[in-house]
C-alpha cells in the first residue's frame, strides 16, 4: 500500500442496460467464498488511525476469471471498547478517493466513534483502491446553461476521448465502476470486517451504493442510514430532474424573502426577483461587461454561475451584491470561475465514468433543450438549468452499466432516509421516493441543505446516532425544523 496520502482542497467536493437490470434482479455472486481467508491487516498512516485493504474481483459478473483489485480502507477506532457495538461502513459521497485526507473525516465520525469502529473506502479504481491514472484529463465541466449546441458537442466530444484514452488504463476495471460492482464489494468488506450484518451509513452519492447493496444484499442488512439519497429507482429523466427544478427555484424566492427581510442585503427594499428578471433580460440582450476580467458575461454565464450561490445561503450576501452591480453594469461577481481540481491523487477524475455508469443514457442536446423547456412550466426563472448541471455531464460517455430501476427486494431490513427540505442537489422527494419501496424504511424530514448529517444538524444527529446505537427508529411524526 502506498503511505503518502496527499491533502488537497478538493475533499470539499465530498460534502453526487438491460443486461445490468438482469444482473440486478438475479441471484449475486457468493461474496464470501470470493474473500473467504482474508482478514485486513491494519497499519498505522496517520496519528491515531490505521489503514488496511481487502482484495475483491475487478468484476462481480465474472469473479472467477477476472483480475483482482485491491479496495483500500481507513478505520476511525471506537473510543471504549466496553462501548463499542461493531464495525460501521461509512461513504461519504462524491464518488472520490477519501483516504488521501483521511483525518478530515474524524470529526464528521467522531460521535459514531462512541459506539463503532468506523470504516471508510475508496471506491474502485479511486486512491487507494486500485486507483487508475488517465492519460487524457476530463474536460471542464459546461459554465454556461443552457449552453450552445456547439459548446456541448464539444463538451460529449472531450468525454468521449477522455473514455476512450482511459479504457486503456482502467484495464480490467473498464465497465466495473457502477454501483451494482461496489455495493458486492461493500458486502466483501462485511465479510472480511467480521459482521453478520452490514451497518452502513451513506452521504449524497454513498446513497446510490447503499441502494444497490439493499436490493442484492438486503437480508445481510442490520441498520443504515442514508443522508441526500440520490434517486437511482427512476429512469424517467422529468422525474429524475424536476424535483431539482422546483427546489431551486423555491432557492431563488427565499434567497428573496431572506433579503426583504435582511438590512445588509444589498438589494434590501427592491424585488430582488424583478431586479434577477431585469439583469437577466438585458444580459440576455447584451452581454454585460466585467471590467475587471476585461470580459463580459452574457445570461447563460450569468445563470450558470449563480446556480451555485443560489443553493448555498451563505453565498446570499455575496450573490446580493453581485446581482446588484450587475444592475448597474458590472457583472464581474457573475466571470465563470474554473472549477475545484479533482483530487491529485489516482482516479481522482473518474467521478463521472462511475456516477454515469448508474445514469440514464443516451444524453443528447436536442433531448435537454426538450426537458428544459418542460420543466420551463414549473420553474421559470432558473430551476430550468436543472438538466445542464445534472444530465449533461454524462454526454459522451459510455452507456449506463446499472441504469436506474425500481428496487426489487423482498427483504424489509431497518432504514432511515433524510434529505434536506432546501437541497436541490438532492431533493425530499427522492428520500420520500426511495423510502415508499422499502417497507422497512423511515424518512425523516428536516429543514437544511446537503448532507445534514456530516453537517452536523443537532436534531438530525440525534434522531440518527440513537437509531444506528439502537436500531430504534424516529417515530413516524418526528421532524427536525431548522436551528434558528
């Protein structure tokens, strides 16, 4: 294993076929005979901490004639052993390599420590989990929504050649990133870890996996816990996409309301959204100048780079004054800023060969121009965007290897669901969406944003961590209303 983990901003990213179908609804591999004798051999890799690895097959279709792959762990110890109930597997999202800054994780582990010896993983093909090294870097993400057909052919164009380069690399983990591979390597680290029963607690995208581990190893379930569930039992696009819509645009009105009632918002007194209809309309006529950049920032630009701020309330004041200037025409606030680097360590640019894996395909241009104009009817200012920031970023990507579907599952095994009420990145509804095709599940509300939880919401940290010490759920009325 390799010992020198490196720390980079990007960790802030953490806190989103038929034949597959077939595979998911069909008897899975026996995970314990392929990990049968391993134990993991913990190591010391930072203060306080231990790392270790299990070696799993590169594909679960196939155990018995593919490579092996190494799936690399880190392990927060329990506080007191006469505490301690067992071992809980934590993703925290993305998909991206964690372990690298494995110590920016203990605290958001912290409180599970009291009762578990707490194990995180790099997915497949990430960090310390076999991780791959692509020769051709991914191309930026699109900044401008809706962007040109030829922005966004050129944008499929560089996925394509950033797939295609990388097959190489990936070697016999091409195909295998999806989540129905990493939910069996999820059961293999159950095995090896010494549990009957998986505990599982599972942040924005950790939730996709913690969808597929509930519908090929449900009954090997003793307690999870799923925060900012992405929806991955729909492969209707307007469903996927227009509970994103609605929540930011009902973002937008109470990034207005907060700054009617707000002294230090610099747009307090005025409608700030007739003035966002006003500065949108003359970008839209005339691209308005930054004259700081020496550029100039016309509507597309202007949405894409407010959508972020809009989600975030922190971001208000600063969106406020952006909007503001950009009223008097200077609209440098709104100059497309290159995206956060992926993490320097390998696999650090797979994200979207593993999340497009589990979405629907094919992505086209004249498909998002149709859903756009759709969802155009129930939110109309911005909302609209949905399927640029979501859908677009798989264009030019192979096909889905574990498409959304329905969970099929006999097994009822204990779940608590909770997505945040402001969160468009994952809304309520696909928490509530999930938790109906479980009859064992409960969903909590609560007023927040992402992942509430590892943002540390009191309420929500006790309704979870009684439950996974317990296995008691919330009653069914319980809700978490925002701290004021």
């Amino acid at each position: 294993m390799r010992r020198s983990w490196m720390m980079t901003p990007a960790l802030s990213a953490l806190l989103l076929s038929a034949t597959a179908c077939a595979g998911a609804s069909s008897a899975p591999p026996s995970t314990e005979t392929e990990v049968a004798g391993q134990s993991v051999q913990w190591v010391d890799c930072f203060e306080g901490l231990s790392c270790g690895s299990v070696s799993v097959p590169a594909d679960w279709r196939q155990p018995d004639a593919s490579e092996r792959v190494t799936i690399g762990l880190g392990r927060f110890p329990a506080r007191d052993p006469a505490t301690r109930i067992g071992t809980l597997l934590m993703n925290p999202g993305g998909p991206n390599p964690v372990l690298f800054a494995l110590p920016r994780l203990a605290s958001l582990a912290a409180d599970l420590t009291q009762w578990f010896d707490v194990v995180v993983f790099d997915p497949r093909g990430m960090g310390e989990s076999s991780g791959v090294s692509c020769p051709t870097p991914a191309p930026a993400p699109l900044l401008a929504v809706p962007p040109d057909r030829a922005a966004f052919m050129a944008y499929a164009a560089g996925n394509e050649r950033f797939a295609r380069d990388c097959a190489a690399a990936l070697g016999p983990l091409r195909d295998t990133l999806d989540a129905w591979q990493v939910a069996h390597d999820m059961d293999a680290l159950r095995t090896v870890l010494g549990e009957d029963e998986l505990t599982y607690v599972g942040n924005s995208y950790g939730t996709v996996y913690g969808q597929a581990y509930l519908e090929l190893f449900g009954g090997n379930v003793g307690r999870m816990y799923l925060d900012s569930v992405a929806d991955h039992t729909t492969s209707d696009l307007y469903a996927q996409v227009a509970p994103k819509a609605e929540v930011l645009e009902a973002n937008l009105h109470e990034f207005a309301r907060w700054c009617a009632g707000e002294t230090r918002c610099a747009l307090h007194g005025q409608d700030l959204l007739e003035v966002w209809d006003r500065v949108l309309a003359a970008a839209a006529r005339h691209p308005i100048a930054a004259p700081e950049s020496g550029t100039s920032v016309d509507a597309a630009a202007l949405v894409g780079s407010a959508t972020l701020s809009i989600r975030r309330q922190r971001a208000w004041p600063d969106l406020a004054a952006g909007l503001a200037a950009a009223g008097r025409g200077d609209a440098g606030a709104f100059v497309p800023s290159p995206p956060p680097r992926n993490p320097d360590v390998p696999g650090g640019e797979l994200m979207g060969l593993a999340t497009c894996s589990d979405l629907t395909g094919p992505i086209d241009h004249d498909r998002l121009v149709r859903l756009e104009a759709n969802l155009r009817a129930i939110a109309p200012r911005v909302g609209w965007s949905e399927p640029w920031n979501f859908v677009a970023r798989c264009a030019g990507l192979p096909a889905a290897t574990y498409p959304p579907h329905a969970i099929v599952s006999s097994e009822t095994p204990s779940v608590l669901v909770v997505n945040g009420n402001s969160d468009s990145a994952t809304p309520p509804e696909y928490g509530r969406r999930l938790v109906a095709q479980l009859p064992g599940a409960r969903y909590l509300a609560a007023d927040g944003g992402h992942a509430v939880y590892l943002s540390g919401d009191p309420c929500v940290r006790g309704h979870v961590n009684h439950y996974l010490a317990t296995g008691e759920l919330p009653p069914p009325d319980a809700t978490c209303a925002a701290v004021s």
